[in-house]
C-alpha cells in the first residue's frame, strides 16, 4: 500500500508500505480520509521523542470496513486503544487507561490508505456524511472533552459565562463552536495568524489578535487553552477572572513557568485535559452531522501524496485551513 511515512525532522516521504495484518479482535480499514494533527506537526519537526521515525503518523481517521465483522461499514476510528479491563476504563474513563496506545505514536498511523484498528474502537459514521468532516471527530472529541470537563468546574452555568479560546486550528475552532452551541453569554477566540483568524470569523466567531490589541486581563470566566505554549497558559492566567476554570489541551511546550501566585490567590481551577472518552467521539460525530457545529467548510482536502507540501504549508502558516485533511 501506499502511506506517508515521517523519515525524519521536517521530512516525509510518500512510498511503498508493507499493509498491515489484522490481528485477532482487529479490522482493517481502508482510509477514506485523515487530518493533520496538531501533534503530527509536532512529530515533524522532532519535538516528540515518542514518535520514532521511520513511522506512519496520523490518527485522525474515516473509512470503510474491509476485514471485519460489518465488512463495508463505514466508520470513524477511535485512536486510542485502551486495555479494557483496568479501574479507568472500567469506570468509563478510558483516556486515562496506563496501559493506552495511540496509533500513530508507536504503532503505525492512518496516513495510509489502510490501518488496522481493534473492532471495539470503530464508530458508525452517519449515511451520507462528508469522510472528511466524519475525520474531524477526534479533534472535536478534544474540544468537547476539555470543555465538558471545564464547564463541569465552572461555579455558575455555562450560559452566565464568558468564554475564551486561545488558538484557532481545529481543536480551538471547534472549541468556539462548541461553547456557541452550548450557549455560553460570550465566546471569543484568540489567534495571531490573520489567516486563521478570518476563518474563524467566517465561522461565526469573535475573535481576538493577541499581537495588535490590548491584552485580554481578568475578563473570562472559562478559558480554553489549544497551544499550550509558556506565551499562551501566561495568556490564559491573566485573562481568566477570579474563581475562574483554564482547560490546558495543548501541548506546544512541555514545561516552563507560570503564574501560581495568581491561579493560588484568584482560585483559579487549571485542569489538564488528555483526549476524550468512546462517549465525547460519539456525541461529536453526531454534533459535526447533525449541523450544529455549523457547514464545516473550513476544512482542506487534499492527496495524500501531498501531505508533505501540506505539513510545510501549515509550519509556515500559509493555509487559511483551520485543517487539512489528506485523502488517500
């Protein structure tokens, strides 16, 4: 088969790949569509020491049942492959299982036209629906986890608050949608590619750019973190109010300081926010669907055989595309 396969720091290489042999449990699935993720960029330029190249990154899947118990269902792929049997996953919350794997971090990925899966992870993608929009559920499932989570911590309801997202690719995009479909009083997202920002405003956000405009201090009630950078949680704690909720997703630095005096002073809640569960992937298909998320026409297709050009595209942020997805 054919697969993009990262080689190296900022290189890949579109070629030949043995195909992959489903295992007992498992299903091989053709891919119908994949999108770059935040974290295969992040692979690419070698800043995640558990992505080893050569590997076939991507996790971000939809496709069609080969080999399987419902040959020629079409599915989305949940990424993450739990253990099944432990206190997390038997207690629902599967992401935290010390035993997960990621396809795509170890085992190989979906920026391939097949990958095998276990048959449990697969989910029913709705009649009709776009492969390419059916891919943007594991971003969504993110999204919707952090700010599950980060509503859950709010003192007052979601629809009392204010609401700030900081970055605009997918996960920060969807982030913004998903607080307007929730009813927050105000959503705004935080973007400093001018690019990115009007598609975001496109999408029906109010969006914000950190690198021309005052700061944004002691104003929201629940701020979304997507970068995940030292500049963007310094951001987060001067923007968020007092008693106020940071959900921290991204994770564009490992480590660095911040501000504990003000989250310790100002009882800010900072939680950490790691994937999503089987139930956040369901409820997200159903949202992109069902259309209130909005047209989803932010989303790029392009070859796989073109997925190099696209990882430079987005490292050099010349694609107003809030996500690039590649079609095998």
């Amino acid at each position: 088969m054919k697969a993009l396969v990262y080689t190296g720091v900022q290189e890949t290489e579109y070629r030949d790949e043995a195909a992959p042999e489903p295992q007992a449990g498992d299903a091989l699935v053709r891919v119908d569509a994949v999108g770059i993720c935040g974290s295969d960029m992040h692979a690419w330029h070698g800043h995640d020491p558990r992505r080893v190249p050569p590997l076939i990154l991507g996790h971000e899947a939809c496709g069609t049942v080969i080999e399987g118990t419902e040959p020629g269902s079409r599915v989305v792929v949940n990424p993450l492959i739990n253990c099944g049997v432990c206190e997390y996953c038997m207690t629902g919350r599967t992401n935290l299982c010390p035993s997960r794997e990621l396809i795509g971090m170890r085992l190989a990925g979906a920026f391939a036209e097949q990958v095998t899966i276990p048959e449990r992870n697969l989910i029913p993608v709705p009649k009709g629906m776009d492969p390419a929009k059916a891919a943007l559920t594991e971003p969504c499932a993110t999204a919707w986890h952090a700010l599950a989570l980060g509503a859950r911590a709010l003192w007052r309801p979601l629809p009392e608050s204010r609401a700030l997202v900081i970055g605009g690719g997918s996960v920060g995009l969807l982030g913004g949608l998903i607080l307007k479909a929730w009813g927050a009083r105000e959503v705004k997202l935080a973007e400093t590619n001018a690019l990115r920002r009007q598609t975001a405003s496109d999408a029906g956000l109010s969006v914000h750019d950190p690198l021309t405009k005052a700061p944004l201090e002691d104003c929201f009630d629940l701020v979304m973190d997507a970068v995940g950078s030292v500049r963007t949680r310094a951001a987060a704690i001067a923007a968020v109010r007092a008693g106020g909720v940071i959900a921290h997703v991204g994770l564009q630095d490992w480590a660095g300081e911040f501000d504990a005096r003000r989250l310790t002073l100002s009882e800010v809640t900072l939680v950490g926010v790691y994937t999503y569960t089987d139930a956040d992937l369901r409820a997200s298909l159903a949202a992109l669907h069902d259309g209130r998320l909005g047209g989803l026409d932010w989303v790029e297709q392009r070859p796989l055989c073109e997925g190099g050009q696209a990882f430079r595209d987005l490292d050099a942020g010349a694609t107003p595309a809030a996500k690039i997805v590649l079609v095998p």
